[in-house]
C-alpha cells in the first residue's frame, strides 16, 4: 500500500494518491490531471476511483477531466447531485482497492454532502481518515459555505458537532487524520501549518474535538469571528457541480503568444483585463497602463478570486518569462478560464514597440518616515486586513482592506498624494495598482509595508495581541 500526500502550498490544499497491488484512487485532486496520471503510469497502477470529499468552494476539482482521461469512477457522498456520471455512495459503504478497503464515513455540516473516507490496511486494520473539509489540523471547516442550503450556518455546525462526534472521536487514536486544506485556506479560521496528525494528537489538542463541549458551545465557537467568503466560492461550487471545459483547451487557450500590438489590439476590442503577475517592485518600474498587478510569488489564487468577481472575465496575461504556463494553471485551479493569451517578450517588447508604459512611486520606510516628519498630516492609507489595523497601526492611518477596497473609493482622494501600505509590500502593490487604473494619479507604495514603517520613529498605536481582538 502506497499513500501520498500531493500538497499545493499555494492554495493550502491537499489532494492524495493511493495504490494498492496495481490499483489506484485519487483523492481531492487539482485541475491539472496529468500528474496523478503519470505517478499511476510509473506504479504500473489502474486509477479506479476518483473520490471527492465535497463540492469545493475555494478550487476546481480535477475530478471530471481524470475520470475522463483514466476511466474512474468519480465517487460522492451522500446527498451529492452532479449534472455528470458520478456514483453517489452511501454512508458505510466500502470500495475495495487492490487489497486495501475504502470506507465512506458520511459527516455533514460544512456542507451536507461532506464525507470522509476512512482508509483500511490489508489486514483490515484503521489506519488513515482523509478528512476533507470536515476535520482539519487544529481546527474545523466552516459551516457557513454550503452554495444554496436551506439550513443556517448554526444548524449546519450544529450537523457538524454530531459528524465529529459519532463518526471522527470514537476511531482509534493512532490513525492518521489527512484533511483537505492546511493554513492559509479561506475553508477554516485557525488551521495548523501542519498537514497531518494523529486522530489522537488532534483529540487532545483541537479545540472543536474537545470532550466536554456542548453542542451550543461548539456552534458559538465554529461561527465566531467568520469573515465573508470570497465572492467565487459559490462559482467554483458550481463549477464542481456540473463541470467545466477540459483543462488542456483552457491551457491552449491561455498560451497564445501575443504581439505587443495584438495584444493591445485584444484589449480594446475584448475588454480584458490585464493582469500583471510580475513581482511588486517590478511592476512598479514600468507597467502597461491600467495593467492589475497580483505577483504571482504571493497569496495569487485567493486574492485572484476576491479581486476578480466573474470568473468569465477574459484576462490578458503579462508574466515573468517562462511562467505563462504556470500562470493559466494557476488561474484555471479557481475557476478562471477565459485567459486569451500573453504579452510576448514581457513590458520590454511593449517598450521597443513604442507603447506608453506607466509607473508608481514605491519608496522606502525611511523615506516615508522622513515625508511624514516634514507633514504629519499627509494621507496613509493601510490596505492589510482589519484585525491586523487593530492590533497596530500608524496613528493617522486610514483602514481600507484590499478586500473591500471598492467600498472605500469615495473616501480616497484623487487630487492628494496617497501613501499606500500593507504588511510586507504585496497587497499595497496591488491596492496601488487598481487606484491607478481608477484614475488616482498621487499614489505611493511604502516598501517592506508596517513591518518596515515599525521600524522607523513614525507614531503607532499600542499593541494589541490580535487573539484578544474579536
């Protein structure tokens, strides 16, 4: 028996691999299938299941193009309605793998298809949980995502709490808890950095599998603090419900190789947007006008996700050499398919073309320490997240979150300099970008964001440890 975690740190996502004397199934897995069907190629491994924990919100499952291309069965939980073939299977029914069992442990409560599968050894023995959304490493998913439920996010924790009770506390402590996501995943509050644990570790040291807690308790727990989902959860729900077009014609479609003047030209009859993956700093130098910067190194897909609210959107790439392909991949995990192609030869053929570039003003924190000595009364705007402008800030500063940016529009001056910042120079440099294509000339982003500026003589408000905040 062979079992493999296949973890994408830049959606904090888990997909596995698992075979069996020539058998395989796959588990929760990204867009891009040729991966797993290379590992069963290499194993000398038939891929006979495709199973799915849930309809996911925050990616687009592989699940259709692999069964396609492999010949698996896609497996669903109970209450799983797809517009394709998919088995739905039942609450305790096993699926046998080579000489290995797959047993289907029906937990709803972050959705109510939502269903772990509980690995047997060929001796019969627990020995792994693939927990999905349903247990996490420190924490529980969300109750609050399930796309057109009729049920409320207290009753859906509500099925959770009894999920984690009867189904998940009482296996043994030694199996192997394997879930879906690990930190930085919008499908949870407080995720561990680390991907698994034992069943035993987690019961002792996860807050929703504590012993004496109420079901009240545990439902004011798991709802407290939930922050709106991004606004393309629900099309990814979608998407998973009822399918997609195949990954390698979203590939071709997004590497076409444009001129400077083809792509311009695709602009203005397209309306597309261009979106800029190149680093901040980069950017900055010289940008296509009205170009979005989101840096490719950075949080991309989320903040792709929350920025961009029609996946159909049709995107006009300019990346760093060599990384279109990574790019459309990237895009194409959440949803959005309709890149047209990239500029070719990058903002430098642009250039030797003769096209108008622009730039932003990205200083120092020194430099901003000395502006605001000379006027204290010059504009900052801090674009990080709430709880991060509680916990501490510049004292005149302005909370506008990257997140609700559009909302804070008609607060934001046009004609006066604006200092932009966030904690580490991403956001900011994104924040920047939008504001120019808005016609907000006078922006200016502080590199190294309030890590820097803490370094400098700037006036902060006192600390405040953000796990008092709520």
């Amino acid at each position: 028996m062979k079992v493999e975690q296949i973890y994408t740190g830049c959606l904090a996502q888990g997909a596995y691999y698992i075979e069996s004397n020539g058998e395989a199934a796959i588990i929760d897995p990204l867009r891009e299938v040729k991966p797993y069907l290379e590992k069963a190629e290499k194993d000398n491994a038939t891929i006979k299941y495709v199973l799915e924990t849930h309809f996911h919100a925050d990616f687009v499952s592989g699940h259709v193009d692999l069964a396609k291309a492999s010949g698996a069965t896609i497996v669903f939980g109970p209450n799983a309605k797809t517009t394709y073939d998919a088995y739905i299977a039942k609450d305790g029914e096993e699926f046998k793998l080579g000489d290995v069992t797959i047993r289907v442990l029906h937990t709803p409560g972050h959705t109510m298809e939502s269903t772990t599968y509980l690995l047997l050894d060929e001796n019969g023995k627990d020995y792994a949980l693939f927990s999905g959304d349903t247990l996490f490493i420190g924490d529980v998913g969300r109750p609050d995502l399930a796309a057109k439920s009729d049920l409320t996010q207290d009753q859906l924790a509500g099925h959770l709490y009894d999920s984690l009770r009867n189904k998940i506390v009482t296996l043994a402590d030694d199996i192997i808890v394997y879930p879906a996501h690990g930190a930085g995943s919008a499908c949870g509050k407080n995720m561990s950095k680390e991907t698994s644990d034992t069943l035993g570790n987690q019961k002792n040291t996860n807050y929703a599998l504590r012993a004496d807690m109420t079901k009240e308790e545990f439902i004011k727990e798991v709802t407290d603090g939930l922050t709106p989902p991004p606004s393309y959860f629900p099309l990814n729900v979608k998407m998973n419900k009822e399918g997609y077009d195949n990954f390698d014609s979203v590939l071709e479609q997004g590497l076409q190789a444009l001129t400077p003047e083809a792509f311009e030209a695709a602009a203005n009859e397209t309306g597309a947007l261009v979106l800029d993956t190149r680093k901040p700093e980069t950017f900055a130098a010289g940008f296509i006008p009205n170009a979005v910067n989101i840096g490719i190194d950075g949080n991309f897909a989320p903040w792709v996700g929350t920025l961009i609210p029609d996946i159909k959107q049709q995107i006009l790439l300019v990346t760093d050499e060599g990384r279109e392909e990574e790019v459309v991949t990237r895009l194409a995990r959440v949803g959005y398919d309709y890149t047209i192609g990239y500029l070719k030869g990058g903002v430098d053929a642009w250039k030797q073309a003769g096209k108008e570039v622009d730039t932003i003003n990205s200083i120092s924190a020194e430099e901003f320490a000395n502006d605001f000595e000379q006027d204290n009364t010059i504009k900052v705007v801090d674009v990080r997240k709430p709880g991060e402008f509680q916990a501490e800030h510049v004292e005149t500063a302005q909370s506008a979150p990257l997140d609700y940016l559009n909302e804070h529009l008609a607060e934001l001056p046009k004609e006066e300099i604006m200092y932009l910042h966030c904690a580490g120079g991403y956001r900011s440099m994104i924040a920047a970008s939008i504001l120019k294509a808005r016609g907000y000339e006078y922006v200016v982003n502080v590199e190294g964001g309030f890590k820097a500026i803490a370094e400098t003589s700037i006036p902060k408000t006192a600390f405040v440890c953000p796990s008092t905040l709520k």
